[in-house]
C-alpha cells in the first residue's frame, strides 16, 4: 500500500489507472481477509488448540488448499505456526526448513501455487 500511495503523490500513477487494475485490487483484498482470518483464529483460539496436538505440520500442509494462493498462505499460517513449534522445543533450524520445504512442494502439487505460474 505504501508503494501506491507513493506512485500516486509522485504523479507516476494515476488513481483511475490503479482503478482499472482489478485484478490487483481482488488480490489485495483476499490478501488482507486471509491475514484477518489469521488473527481471527488467535483470537478464538484455534491455532493455540492446533499448537497442542501433534499434527502441527500435516494441518500446514493440507490446509493448503483452501487458501488462494501460495503468498497468501504463508502470510497467514507461516508467522502463526513456527513460533508454536519454538514454543513446543522444536529444532528452530529444522522445523524452519521444514516449512520451507512443504512450502516449495505447494508449487508442484497445482499448476498455480507459485507467483511465477500467472505469468503466460
């Protein structure tokens, strides 16, 4: 947002030409729900219910599937379970690599999980 509000006092970009840009605008906005959704489940406490158990990583994984995208994913699940796995005395380095890994694998599972898939 801030790269566009300074595109837009620079004189770089016009407002009805951030306008025509819909489908920018759709992805902000699921972007914005699924980081809300995030904090909405700390506040009702489902993530520290999953923090419990130990199917941490598999719920990581498979809850892939309901979220957009792959950058949404992350911004929304990532932050939120490496912290419950420090808090839980796992390796910091290996769970790490671990999400990374489930993370990459995201992108050969659908033909379009990764950002560079919506370039034709």
């Amino acid at each position: 947002m801030m790269g566009l509000y300074i595109l837009l006092i620079l004189g770089m970009l016009s407002w009805m030409t951030a306008l025509i840009k819909k489908l920018a605008w759709d992805t902000l906005t699921w972007f914005a729900v699924f980081l809300g959704m995030r904090y909405q489940l700390m506040l009702l406490g489902v993530i520290p219910w999953v923090y419990g158990t130990f199917i941490l990583r598999s719920v990581y994984f498979f809850i892939d599937y309901l979220f957009a995208g792959q950058t949404t994913h992350i911004g929304a699940l990532y932050q939120a379970i490496l912290p419950m796995h420090i808090k839980a005395n796992v390796l910091k380095t290996l769970y790490g690599l671990l999400l990374v890994y489930n993370t990459n694998l995201f992108g050969a599972l659908t033909h379009y999980r990764h950002g560079q898939a919506l370039i034709h």
